[in-house]
C-alpha cells in the first residue's frame, strides 16, 4: 500500500470517527424526535413512529432494567440451587418405594440413598475400621441432611455381605435427606461430602459418596457448572458468525445488544419469580432458557436487520427501509415467538421435572426476548441507521437463491422426490434408534459419583452400588417361619430371573442362601443324628451282650451263695450253742476271778505301799503279776457281745437263703428282657442305617445339584439365634411388617437390561407369594431399575403430550398467520420431516460413531426446538411468498426465496451454530440435546426450507392456499430489459 492510500485511509477514518461523535451527540442532545411523533399526516403506523423517535430512552429503559434486576434478584444459578425440584414425581413408585424404605427403617423417609464407600490401598485394617466408626458417627449426627444408614460392616456376621472379597473396599447404605434432585438433596449430598472432606482416613484410604442418588446429583451439578460456560461460548460463536455474515461488527451488534440484554432481564426475572416461588425451575430450565433467548433473539435480530438491508438494496432510504423492515417483519416475530412460547410452554403440562421446570422458564425467557425484539431491537436498529450503520454490502446471495428459485419452480416435482429422497437416508438410521437411560454416562467420565463407580468395580461384583431395592409390606409380623418360607421362596424367584447377580434379604443376609436355613440342610443335620444314633445303638447292643454274660455268671454266684448260705445256716447254729456255753462257762470263771481279786487286794495293797517299789525288780513285778486281774473283767462284755453276733448270724443266715428264690427270679426276668431287646435293636439298627444313607443321599445330591432347589425352612427356635437377630433390623422393619431385598443385576444398573430385569421382579414375586401366608401383600421396587422404568413410562406419556401440544399450537398459529389449512399442514409436516431426519443424523452420530447412545431426554426437547424454530424459517417465506404471490406462483415463489434465502439461512446457521455450543456442556445429554437441535435446523434451513417446502408450495398451486380464495392472475411476463436484481425473470406462470 502507497503511502498516499494509507493517508487517504486514515482521513476517512478520521471522518467517520467525525461522524459518528457528530451523531452521537446529536442522539444525545435530542434523545426524542418529537416531530416524528407530531406527525399526524403519516401513514406509519404510530408505534413503529414511537420507536424510531424515542429509541434512545428505550434503549436506556432496557439498560436500567437489565442492570437493576441484576443487582437486586439473586443470580439464576444460586436460585437454582436453592430451588431444584425432585427429579421425579413425588408419586412415581420408584419414589414411593425408597421413601417407604426410609419410613421404616429410620429417618425422615426420602429416596435419596448413597453409598458412602471406602478404598483402601491395602486390605482395610483396624485402623481403618476406627476411621470408619467415627466417620459414620460424625455423618448420623447430621440430622438435618442424613436419614439414617444401614451399618452391615459393624456387624462381624453380617459383615462380608458390606466389603469385597479382598478386604480392600468396605461401604454403607446412606440415607439422606431430600428427594433425589431436589435442592435439598443437593444440599445434603455436599453436606456429606463436606465432612468426609474434612476427616482425615488413614494413608492409602479413599472414601467416595457414590450410588445412584449421586448420579442425579453430579448430573445436576456439571450441568449448572457449565451454564456460565455454555453461555459464553454461545455468545462468542454468535458473535463470530455475524461478523462473518455482516463483516461489521456495529451491525453484528444490532442484534447481539438486544439479545444480550433480553437475556439478562430474563434470567433475572426467572430468578425473581422461582424465588418466591410463582413459577418451577431446574438447573436443566436455566441452561435451555438460555440457549433459546441467544438462539432466537439472534433470529429475530437478523430478520430484522436482513429486511432492512432488503429494502435499502431497492433503493428505499434509511428511515423508510427502517419503517419498511418492522412492518415486513414484525408479524413473523411475532408468530415465531408465539409459536416457540406456545411449544415450550407445553412442557409444563408433563410430569417429569426435567420437562416441567423448563416450560415455564423458558415462555417467559421468550415472551422477554418478543418484547425486546418489538422494542429494543428496532431502538437499536434506528439508533444505528440514522449513525451510518447496518448499510448492505455487495453480495451474490440474491444471485444464487434466484437460480435456486428458478429451478424450484421449473421443476419442482424433480426438486421434491431428490429432497425427499435425501431426508429418506437420513431418516433410515432411526430404525437404531435405541434411548439411552445410563445418567452415568451423561456426565464427565471424572465426576465424583463416577470415580466412587469406578473404585466400586475394581474390588466388588458388578453393580453393588446400583442394586433395586425390593419392599414387601405385609398386614401382619412376618418374623415367623411360615412367612419365612415365603420370603425364601419370592427371594429364590427374583435371584432366578435372567439378569439378576445376587439377592440380599433376611433369608440369605450374605447374598447366599443360608445353609442352616434349607431343608437339605435340616435333612443332612438330621442324617448326622442318625448316624450318631446308629453308633449308639451299636454300642448299646454290645452292651446288652456284655449284660447277658454277666447276668449268667450272676445266676452261677447265686447258686453258690445259696449253696454257702446252707452250709452257713448250720455252722451258725453250732456256733450259737457253744458261743452261749462259752458265755456261761466265762461267766462262772469271772465270778471266781473277782472273788479272787477281792482277796487279794490286800496283798497289792501291802506290796503298792512298800516305798520305791518300782525301783525294785522284785517289787515291781509283784505288782505286775497282782495287775493282770484287772483286766478279766472286760472279758465278760466281749463274750456277751461275740454271743449276740452268732445268735444274730444264727437267726440272719436263713433269713437270706430265703431271698435266693427271689434274687434266682429277678435275674431270670433279666435275662428274659435282654434277649427281645437286643432282638429289637439289632432289627432297628439297618434301618436307622438306611435312613441315614438316604438323608445323606438326598443332602448331598441337592448340595452337589441344585442348592437352591433344597426348600428353606428356619424352626422358630432358630428365629431367637444370635445370627437372626442380628439380622433382624436391617432387613425387617421395627412391627416386622415390612422387610426389604437388595436386589443386584449382572448388568450395568443404568442400562436397558437392568430395566428388563427390574420389570420382572414384581410379577415374578408376586406369583411366587400367591397361595402362600403372604398372599396379598403389597410389593414395590426402587432403585436405578425401578427409577428408569417410572422415567421412561413418564418420558413417553410426556413426549405424547409434547408432541399432540406443540402440534397443535404450532397449527393453529401458522393457520392465524397464513390463513390456509393446506399451508399450515404443510408448515407441520416439514416440520415433522426435519426433526426426524435431525434425529435419524444424530443417532447416526451419537449412536453409531461415537457409542454413546442419545440420552432420554433428547428426543422431547429436540422435537420441542424444532418445531418452534422450524416452523418460524417455514412461516417467513411461506408468509413472503404469500406477500409476492400478486406477480403469480412461480415468480411470487422466486421472489420469496430471494428476499428470505440468505436472511433465513442466516438465521438458521447462527441458531445452529448456538446450540453446537451445547457441546462445551459438561453434561452430555445437554451436549446431544445440541447437536441434535443444530443438525434439524441445518436440515430446515438447507434442505427442507430451501428445496422441499417450495417444491410443495409450487406444486400445490392454487390450492396451497386453500380456503383462501386468490383472484386469478394473468400470466404475465416481464420484458428482460426491465429486470432488476430484485425482479428476477419469472418462469413460465400457471394461472392461478
């Protein structure tokens, strides 16, 4: 570049920046024009003279609005927060299943349950166990957010049924409170994890809150952690592909000032109404609001801005391309935001809070960015034009969109079967369409739930923590062994459906069934006491022999005693006669001896007194010899006593020969009583035996076959073992009419098998207690299983309502506006192709490509875009056309597809490009509610908008217009010389 071209360049800069102070002052000094407000004489319609005379104070008005609610409304996220609704209805049964679980086995009753899981580096210590004792303690003491929690690894028998096989992962049942995605459940899910923050577990240990309740959580929480960053990137992606569109960035920001601000009125407003409470909201509601005001706001900016370029490329001057611009397209704004309010407010009849929060939300976000749209859109717009601005650049657009017209209409029929055709394809990978249920993987892969997931998998069985949790209710105590029976034949029925991992009940509290507790078991117990008995009785047989030996050596003593005592009898009677005459002969003999004694006495006398009479040997023996007569006397006692004995032996001998006859009978009775009972006995010993072999046959074959075939049967004096009351509070409730079964599947918890298989479970438990002491008992299902059923009974229920509402509204909007039956189907069934070749593309992708199918709540949202926005693209050039249709139906189409071609696809790619930005969404369900959306409006704008709306259009004739009644007009054709870029040459004309 010359230096003098640089100088010029700059000079002209220099003037602008001139102008533009110059103008800008002028707007200043003057923020009315009140001459354009007196002027009574215009036939401008008087609210279009307002805005272009106080555009200024509008502009100002919006600004002091925007920034006034900012600051005194909370921001949406925290009101969000404090205000997120249950992720389910209240009513849901999977819902009333945990909260029934809640209500019976402590706690406030919510069906927010967590696992609260530790891992350790190194099998789980006493150290470890200390550290778990007081975590749980310093959790249970929060009454305010934890329910209650369900302690199996305090419990030495029961604990293997809460901690891996290789000791490094223990975990416990938490509840806590607040229904699962409400706010208070967010708030007692941090709160927990708050304190586990603030322990401090022993080195190598981990502990995670996971779980499905955790899941939702986490879910809830990336996706309000992105908004901030959704809405960014929106803004700059939006703002990229105006200046791409406009190359000027004052005219990029016509519609991104009035977009900006609509949006920050209306987050404020949705705060201030959920706030105090007049309206729901989600952290799902805030993130779609705010996409669609950036997405909508910017369309209907560029539409405005699109036909005031439009007209001042006919030559019109600023101000009538100005007036010219709000009367072309104040109406269609209009329509459309009617028509996506009326769509989005149809999501406030459905009973998923994800879809119900939203509805709401997002009419008001809206019906905000209409009036902004109606007001600070055209302010903007006449500020703008009257400084310079928004001027249209050279372009081949109209060029090329007249070729696409032309051929449209010359060959329409041609142009429909090739569009239809191409959407057929895209259509065809539907036919894969399978909905994704897995909340797992609709969040980052690194979220906490997930990495307490994936701690879970490297030590446990698959899907502990994403069990069903079965409740059986019952009008009477079940803690007896007929209801037992039951339990174990409902439990043996669920652990033998197809799909189903483990059961965990009261009747096998480890996960398998008890031992002690079936009849093989109770038939292998009893084999052994008869084999024992058989031992016995054995023994005892041998014992009876060994009696018979010793009763006829008895027999054999008894005659010898008999034989003795005869013999006895005599000598005892020989022995009486001469004990009594030795008595007497003694008696005779002592009478002497005392006359003796007294005889002599004086003699001792004299001798005891001779003095030292001991020291004397002849002395001392004197008196020895005089002493020995002392001692006679006594001799008569011992006589008398040894005569009693023999007479006493005399009288007692024949006494006991007497009772030799008797001893002689009771031995023959004893052996006669032996000999029939060894007989006895010997008989009952092979079949004891046999009975034995047989309960051992049958133990041991049940065992090796079929454990589970064996029955259950626990006696009622087991009910009072240690083992079962410990069992009892975890698994019955505190009246025993309620117990609970954790019921585990083979497959991922959040997949369609789990679903299957939670499906099962009540029809088969059901069945199982019929005809039993259980019969009539109420029974429910909770967990991940019973929770995605209950979500996909409703999401279909809801997407039937979303479909028959938006339908219906978006029909009866288009008929207002175009006032032709035909035009408005045609609008509803474009409509309806776009989104199902949106969604064929987008299984295509997700599913087919990428593995990862598209989430539940893609398909109703999506289809609610899309009928709103894609209607609109549809209304603007159906309601151009209708405007052009004077100059005939070929030329009127072409003409129509020239003014809105580059203004739609405008309009469509920039709205495209702002749900892509979805993409940056930590939440991935968000991320294909995105790109889903994007690729339907891509579709709407280049190929059903472009070639397949026209070619029916041009197809139907007069008729697409029907009941309208069109005067018909004569085919006419202008003279080449005469076209301009904005007549283009007509093809040959039908009357119409």
């Amino acid at each position: 570049m010359s230096t003098d071209d640089g100088e010029r360049q700059m000079a002209t800069t220099r003037e602008r920046f001139a102008r533009l102070r110059q103008g800008l002052s002028a707007e200043i000094r003057q923020p009315v024009r009140r001459e354009v407000l007196r002027d009574r004489a215009s036939s401008r319609p008087r609210f279009a003279r307002f805005l272009y005379a106080c555009s200024l104070p509008v502009i100002v008005i919006w600004l002091l609005i925007a920034g006034g609610l900012n600051i005194v409304v909370p921001q949406l996220e925290s009101t969000v927060t404090e205000h997120a609704q249950s992720f389910l209805p209240d009513e849901a049964s999977s819902v009333q299943a945990l909260v029934k679980m809640g209500e019976y086995f402590g706690g406030g009753g919510s069906n927010n349950f967590v696992y609260v899981l530790m891992e350790g580096d190194e099998p789980l210590g006493p150290e470890s166990r200390t550290y778990y004792n007081e975590l749980l303690a310093e959790l249970t003491a929060d009454t305010e957010h934890v329910n209650s929690a369900m302690d199996l690894w305090s419990n030495p028998d029961l604990a293997p049924a809460a901690q891996s096989a290789d000791g490094h992962v223990a975990y416990v049942l938490v509840n806590l409170a607040g229904n699962m995605g409400t706010a208070l459940a967010m708030e007692s899910t941090q709160s927990a994890r708050d304190t586990i923050a603030a322990s401090t577990p022993p080195p190598g240990v981990d502990v995670h809150i996971t779980g499905p309740s955790a899941v939702v959580n986490d879910e809830m929480v990336a996706i309000n952690d992105s908004i901030i960053l959704l809405v960014s990137v929106c803004a700059l992606l939006v703002g990229a592909v105006l200046l791409l569109v406009y190359r000027s960035v004052i005219t990029a920001l016509v519609p991104l000032l009035g977009v900006g601000l609509a949006l920050a009125v209306a987050r404020a407003t949705i705060s201030f109404l959920a706030e105090n409470e007049v309206i729901k909201v989600s952290i799902f509601a805030a993130a779609l609001s705010a996409v669609i005001v950036l997405g909508a706001g910017t369309n209907y900016g560029i539409f405005l801005v699109g036909r005031y370029q439009e007209a001042r490329r006919k030559g019109r001057d600023r101000e009538d391309a100005y007036y010219d611009a709000l009367a072309g397209v104040q109406h269609i704004v209009v329509a459309s935001a009617l028509t996506v309010a009326g769509a989005m407010a149809c999501l406030a009849a459905t009973r998923l809070a994800m879809f119900s929060t939203s509805g709401l939300p997002c009419t008001i976000a809206i019906l905000i960015t209409l009036a902004a749209a109606l007001t600070l859109g055209p302010a903007v717009l006449a500020v703008a034009t009257r400084l310079g601005f928004v001027e249209p650049r050279e372009s081949a657009s109209p060029r090329r969109w007249r070729r696409i017209g032309t051929t449209v209409a010359r060959w329409p029929a041609p142009v429909l079967a090739a569009a239809l055709a191409v959407l057929a394809v895209m259509i065809i990978p539907l036919a894969m369409y399978a909905p994704s249920y897995n909340e797992r993987r609709a969040q980052p892969a690194d979220s906490p739930a997930n990495v307490g997931f994936a701690a879970a998998d490297r030590h446990l069985p698959p899907n502990i923590m994403a069990p069903s949790v079965l409740i059986v209710e019952s009008d009477h105590d079940m803690r007896n062994s007929a209801d037992l029976i039951a339990l174990a034949q409902m439990t043996d029925a669920v652990a033998s459906i197809d799909g189903v991992n483990a059961v965990q009940g009261i009747t096998r509290p480890l996960g398998q069934t008890l031992d002690q507790g079936t009849l093989t078991s109770q038939a292998g117990y009893i084999g052994n006491r008869f084999g024992q008995m058989t031992s016995l009785l054995r023994d005892r047989i041998t014992d009876l022999d060994a009696i018979g030996a010793t009763v006829d050596r008895l027999d054999t003593a008894i005659d010898g005693v008999d034989a003795a005592l005869r013999q006895g009898a005599a000598g005892a009677g020989s022995l009486s006669d001469a004990t009594a005459q030795l008595q007497r002969t003694t008696d005779s003999t002592l009478t002497k001896v005392d006359e003796l004694s007294a005889g002599i006495a004086p003699m001792r006398g004299l001798v005891g007194s001779i003095p030292q009479c001991q020291d004397v040997a002849a002395c001392r023996t004197a008196l020895t010899g005089l002493s020995v007569l002392d001692d006679v006397p006594a001799l008569r006692e011992s006589v008398r006593d040894l005569a009693g004995g023999t007479r006493s032996l005399s009288g007692a001998l024949p006494t006991a020969a007497a009772q030799i006859p008797t001893l002689r009978a009771t031995v023959t009775q004893i052996r006669d009583l032996i000999g029939p009972l060894r007989t006895t006995l010997g008989a009952l010993l092979p079949q004891v035996g046999e009975i034995t072999d047989f309960l051992d046959e049958v133990s041991g074959a049940y065992s090796a076959g079929s454990p589970a075939a064996g029955g259950f049967f626990l006696p009622s004096q087991a009910l009072e073992s240690p083992l079962f009351q410990s069992g009892i509070p975890y698994y019955f409730s505190d009246d025993g009419k309620a117990t609970r079964m954790i019921v585990t599947p083979q497959r991922e918890g959040f997949s369609r098998d789990a679903m299957d298989v939670s499906a099962e479970v009540i029809p088969t438990s059901l069945a199982a207690i019929k005809n039993t002491s259980l019969a009539g008992s109420t029974i429910s299902i909770g967990g991940p299983g019973g929770t995605l059923l209950n979500i996909e009974s409703f999401a279909h229920e809801d997407f039937i309502a979303i479909v028959v509402a938006a339908f219906a509204f978006v029909f009866c909007v288009v008929l207002f506006l175009l006032r032709s039956l035909v035009a408005a189907l045609a609008v509803i069934g474009t409509v309806a192709l776009s989104y199902l070749s949106a969604m064929g593309v987008s299984v295509f992708l997700w599913q087919g490509l990428i593995g990862n199918p598209l989430h539940w709540s893609v398909a109703p949202i999506a289809f609610t875009f899309l009928v709103a926005v894609g209607a609109d693209y549809n209304m603007l050039l159906v309601s151009r056309f209708r405007e052009e249709y004077g100059a005939g139906g070929g030329t009127g189409l072409i003409r129509a597809m020239v003014g809105t071609g580059s203004v739609v696809t405008q309009a469509g790619l920039t709205f495209g490009i702002t749900m892509l930005a979805m993409l940056a969404s930590y939440a991935h369900n968000v991320a294909q509610i995105g790109t889903t959306v994007a690729i339907g409006l891509l579709i709407d704008t280049l190929i059903v908008r472009t070639l397949v709306m026209p070619a029916i259009a041009r197809l139907s004739g007069r008729w697409f217009w029907w009941p309208t009644p069109f005067v018909s007009l004569p085919a006419r054709r202008v003279p080449q010389s005469t076209a301009t870029t904005a007549e283009p040459v007509p093809v040959d004309e039908v009357r119409v």
